[in-house]
C-alpha cells in the first residue's frame, strides 16, 4: 500500500451531517405566490367549489 493510499485512510472521515444526500438536499421557499390551477383543463384557476374546493378556470366548467 502506497504512502498516499495510508494517509487517506488514516485521514478523519467527513462528517456524515455536512454531506448532502438526495433525501437532505432542500431548496429555499419560493417568494412568489402559489398559482391555482383548474382541476378540468389545466389553465391558471380564477374560481373555487364551495363545497369541494376543486379549482376551475371559468363559470362554464363549473358544473363538471
């Protein structure tokens, strides 16, 4: 085993909680508001069911 090889073992691993991992890694909260979508076609919501809360983009689709 080279000089180089034992070093790196000798070496204190890194610690654990400063490694980030696909189940740590986070992103910041948006500063933006959250957009509603309509439940029917999938465009920018303007209306809510009352009873359900489902969103819906115009009066029309309201009684899907």
């Amino acid at each position: 085993m080279s000089k180089k090889n034992q070093k790196k073992i000798a070496e204190k691993p890194p610690d654990v909680q400063d490694v980030q991992t696909y189940l740590t890694v986070a992103a910041k909260p948006s500063r933006y508001p959250l957009r509603k979508f309509c439940s029917v076609r999938v465009f920018v919501s303007a209306y809510a069911c009352k009873k359900c809360g489902m969103k819906y983009c115009s009066l029309k689709k309201q009684d899907v």
